[in-house]
C-alpha cells in the first residue's frame, strides 16, 4: 500500500470530522453562527418584508389614488376665455361616463378685504392664514368620502336652492369653537352667516377640506361670483378601479366637446413606478444592515476557525505525521466553517420567514416573499463560511508535523 492509498480523505470522512468538531465545542459553535444566523435572518426578511410591504402600498395606492382623477379649468390661462369652462351641469355629464362614481367642481374662494370667518357676527375672527372656505358641488364631499363627526353633508336640494349652509373640518371647527351641532351653530363669513350642517372627522381624500369651511358652489357664485384665472375651478372624480385613466381621458369631450383643450386631466401616478421607488428605498437601505450583519458573522467564524488551529495544533500535527496532507487539513477545517455558515443560514432563514409572516399577521397583511429568496439564503450562509474560514484553513495546512509534535 503506498503513501497515495494511506492519505485518503473521503467525503464521509470529512462530514464526520466536521460534525464531530462541531460538536466537540458546542456553545462556541452556537455563538459562531450566532452572527450568520443575524445576517441570514435580517436578509430574508428584509426582502420579505420590502415584497409585502409593495404589495400593501399597491393595494392602498389601487384603492384610493388610482380611482382619483382631477380635472383643472385651463380656459382662462391664455387670456382668450374669461369665466369658468365647466357647464352648470358637469358632475352629472361626468357621473355619466362608464366607470366614474362621484364627481364635483370646487374652487378657492378670494375673500374680499376686511372680509373674515367668525363664529359670532361681531368678535374675534380666524386669522387670514387660517382661513380657508372652499366653494364646492355636492359630488366633492362624497367623493373625498370624508367620516362625519357629526351632522351631515350639503345635498343637491342645498346646491339648487342656494341654501346658506356650510361644512367645516374638524381643525376648522376646533378654532371656531364649534363643538356641537344641536344649537344650528353658524359661521359668519364676512356679514353672511352660513349653517353649520356637519363636521367631518377625517377625509379620504383631499385632506385640506379638514381646514376648511365648504359652501356650496351655487351659493359662492352668488355671493363672491365665479372664480377667476388666478383661482381657477378644479373637478375631483372618484372612480372605480381601473377607471381612472379612461375616465382622465373622455372627461374634457365630455365636459365640452367643442372646447376640449379648456380642461386638463390628471390621471393618478403609475403605480408601477411607485413601488419600484420605494422597494428600491428600502431595499438599499435594509440590505445595507444585512450586508453588514454577514460581515459580522463572517469575522466571528473566521476568529473561532483560527483559535481552533491554534488549540488544536497538536492534533493537526499527528494528522500530518500519519499520512494526512495540507489539504486533507485544509478540507476538514474548510468543512467545519462551512458547515457552521451553513447551519447559520437555514436557522436565519427561518428567524428571517418567521419574522416576516409575524409582521404581516400583526398588521393584517398579506405575506409575500419570492421562493428564490429562501432558496438563496442558506447558500449564501455556507458561502459566508466558506470565505470566513479560508485564511483559518490555509494556516492550519502550513503548519509542520515536527514544529506540531513539539507543543
């Protein structure tokens, strides 16, 4: 039998080494891969955790932005068209469209000077900055589908009677000192008083109604007239989902088919491009920590492999005397920091799979992570042992069998 024969290293023989030098330290192997199983673990549920939040910020964004189209009157910005271009009856051509929900003109209403909100004909008055009364159609408050706090909205009986009647936000209410609706409170907007009919808590849409105090639009018109070029009248259309686009694109035929170029569409965002942006976000930084983390853990098992070289040199040095060669010590050492990367890996990627269906199921949402994901992790675990046991494995391999014997 020659040296050849004598040297061999199987594989089962260098799986059995490696687990049984695992094993041999057990609480040092355990905060080895302590590091590993971090970077694993922040790996996968940083990703699972960016694919699940996208998805939630889809779901959101399909809700409410993509059924939101707003429509703004450019007729007057050329100087040749004076006047407001949407038609007396302009929700109802656009609730008509196939597709469309709810739809209102609203503008800014320019207060005279020394024309100020109060909530008492004489007394204090909210402050010009503060002040913010919308004119608005009916269709604009459903389709910001505010919460009431109390009372109700203004109707199409209030936008054909001209009835003076208003519906503040809560901020709005809270500065006036409006708390209740049972003693018909009323706000005064210069020397007009106009009826408090409902408060609104929140909005869904168009957030700025919250400060403000919304009059029908009809009623605007009479007191302060139409809005100008510098205040032009927007449309707010509410639609169902998927609408939104075609909706953006008949509203100004339907508006005015002669004159359709006195409109403006603006469809919602592409959504698309909202979740890369912020998967991109998050990804950049959350890896960030991963990477960081598989560094740590990279240096802890190159700092224990490299220790266990040292203590076990005597050992490594009988190997040496009875036949074994440098990569026989390389492998077994390379064995047992991949195999500690390895465990790391799978023991991460569940934390990792853990962490993330945990998240979902505390903010009801759906868990979604890609099955490459999990199936790359544990890889990458092994890989890092690999690496991280290297330099470890190729000192131990340079060590002399005599120099060994003598310590």
């Amino acid at each position: 039998m020659n040296r050849a024969d004598l040297s061999r290293f199987s594989p089962r023989d260098l799986l059995t080494e490696a687990v049984a030098g695992m094993l041999q330290r057990p609480a040092r192997s355990a905060l080895t891969t302590l590091g590993t199983v971090l970077g694993i673990g922040a790996f996968v549920a940083v990703l699972g955790l960016t694919a699940t939040t996208s998805s939630q910020i889809d779901g959101r964004f399909n809700a409410l932005t993509a059924t939101e189209v707003t429509v703004e009157d450019v007729g007057a910005a050329d100087g040749s068209f004076s006047g407001m271009s949407f038609p007396e009856d302009a929700p109802e051509r656009i609730e008509r469209l196939n597709g469309a929900t709810d739809a209102g003109v609203y503008w800014p209403v320019s207060l005279a000077d020394g024309e100020s909100v109060r909530s008492s004909p004489v007394g204090a008055s909210v402050t010009e900055e503060e002040t913010q009364v919308q004119a608005a159609t009916p269709g604009v408050l459903r389709a910001a589908k505010p919460t009431m706090r109390m009372g109700r909205l203004f109707d199409e009986y209030h936008e054909d009677q001209a009835v003076p009647v208003a519906v503040i936000g809560s901020g709005m209410a809270g500065r006036l000192g409006i708390t209740t609706l049972e003693s018909r409170p009323a706000v005064f907007i210069g020397d007009k008083p106009f009826t408090v009919i409902g408060i609104m808590a929140d909005v869904q849409r168009k957030t700025d109604l919250l400060l403000s105090v919304v009059v029908p639009g009809s009623v605007a018109k009479a007191t302060w007239g139409e809005p100008g070029a510098e205040t032009p009248a927007k449309m707010l259309i509410s639609t169902k989902l998927g609408a939104a686009a075609q909706i953006a694109e008949e509203a100004p035929l339907a508006l005015d088919p002669a004159h359709p170029a006195h409109f403006k569409s603006i469809p919602p965002p592409n959504p698309k491009a909202l979740r890369t942006t912020v998967g991109s976000d998050m990804n950049q930084l959350f890896l960030l920590l991963a990477v960081v983390c598989l560094i740590i853990g990279a240096v802890g098992i190159a700092n224990t492999t490299l220790v266990a070289v040292l203590e076990r040199t005597g050992e490594i040095g009988l190997r040496r005397t009875l036949g074994a060669r440098g990569r026989h010590i390389t492998s077994q050492f390379l064995a047992e920091s991949a195999a500690l990367g390895a465990l790391g890996g799978l023991v991460g990627t569940a934390l990792g799979a853990v962490t993330v269906v945990g998240v979902a199921v505390a903010r009801q949402w759906t868990p979604v992570m890609h099955p490459a994901t999990l199936l790359m992790a544990p890889v990458i675990g092994l890989v890092t042992g690999l690496l991280a046991g290297a330099y470890p494995s190729w000192r131990a391999s340079r060590i002399e069998p005599a120099e060994a014997l003598r310590r």
